[in-house]
C-alpha cells in the first residue's frame, strides 16, 4: 500500500469512549489513579518500549507503534528526563489508542525498519492522518481520565476553591478552570491541558 492510497476508518467519539473504557476495565480492573500506562503496555501487553535516540529531534515524533505490533518506540531523552514523565504516559496511551482502534487498518501496511515505517506515516494524506491523530488523543484522555473520576476530582477542587474564598456560582472563566484543572491534573498524572479538554469533552464545564 502506497501512503497516499491509505484512507483511516470512520469512528466516532462514543465508539472510541466505549473502547477506551472497555479496553481500560480489562487491563486496570482496579480503576486506581494515575492509570499505570507503562505497567499495562509492558507488563499487561507485552509491548517493548525501546527508546531511539533523536526521535523527536529528527523525526517530530514523541512516540510510534511499530508495525510488527509489538514495539513502541520514544524519544531517548524524553524517555530519560523525569521532566517528561507525563507527556510520555500521554504518548504511550496514544500509542494504545492506534493498539486499539487501528490494528485492522495498520496491517495492511507492508513493514519495515524503523525509519521506513516513520517514513510511510510522515507521508501520510494529511486528512486521513489527521483522523488518525484524532482517534488516538481522544482514546487517550479518556483512558487515563475516567471520567467518573475526573468528576469526583473536579468537585474536590471546587470544594477547596470555595474554602479558599471563591464562591461556586462565581467560577465561570477559563482562567478559573485553567486553575482547577492544575490540582487535578497532579492527581491524574497528565497535563493541565489534557483535564482542561477532558472538562468540557464531559460536559463539566462550564458549571452548570
């Protein structure tokens, strides 16, 4: 298959929520928060992570599932530098998202080294890899941010704003949620950016 013939499947956002949760209660039956991304892709599913040096630098790439469905390489100094831990949890459950939902489409795909397999998503039609993307970021948040306890967290934090002297009928502007989204995203080991998404993907904000 030539990149510029490859068309991504249509899944709409239930679909992709339901696997998420599904595939989530399996691996992680506890529900224990953080999510332990790097314990169920090493330990659960048997993937090697193999870091590549310069993979960012080289290639704008923090993570990729490999087409022999059993690797997925990173970034060597993201993988190395404590300051990262979150956006590489994030970037593995990316990777569990295409794991997931693209496995059928992806085998169609000739393998290759490491590079060519680079090489072949990097020429990708930008629409269909820009499905793709969609499809894996939004698999992600809601993997790693149940949203029965993102609810329980977000309250917690409005509770504690309120304590703190900011009344709950008053928390209405996105520098308000940016600000209760940093607590919670400490909890859920991802970044602000990603509760503050998840937030308004689950209708929690704006407060009713």
């Amino acid at each position: 298959m030539a990149p510029e013939s490859f068309k991504a499947p249509y899944i709409d956002q239930q679909e992709i929520w339901r696997q998420a949760d599904a595939f989530r209660s399996r691996l992680w039956p506890s529900n224990e928060i953080p999510i332990g991304v790097l314990e169920i892709v090493e330990f659960e599913l048997d993937l090697e992570v193999r870091p590549i040096s310069k993979l960012k630098e080289d290639n704008d790439i923090d993570a990729l599932l490999l087409g022999d469905w059993k690797t997925i390489v990173v970034d060597q100094a993201q993988y190395m530098d404590e300051r990262y831990a979150n956006r590489l949890r994030f970037s593995l459950a990316h990777e569990l998202g295409h794991y997931v939902l693209h496995q059928a489409v992806f085998q169609q795909i000739p393998r290759g080294s490491v590079q060519q397999w680079i090489e072949f998503m990097r020429d990708l039609p930008e629409k269909e890899y820009s499905f793709l993307e969609y499809h894996a970021y939004e698999f992600a948040g809601r993997f790693l941010v149940p949203p029965e306890a993102l609810c329980r967290e977000f309250e917690v934090a409005i509770l504690l704003a309120e304590q703190n002297g900011m009344p709950r009928d008053q928390i209405q502007s996105d520098a308000h949620m940016q600000y209760l989204a940093k607590p919670v995203s400490r909890t859920f080991a991802v970044s602000s950016s990603v509760i503050e998404r998840r937030l308004a993907k689950e209708k929690l904000w704006p407060l009713a």
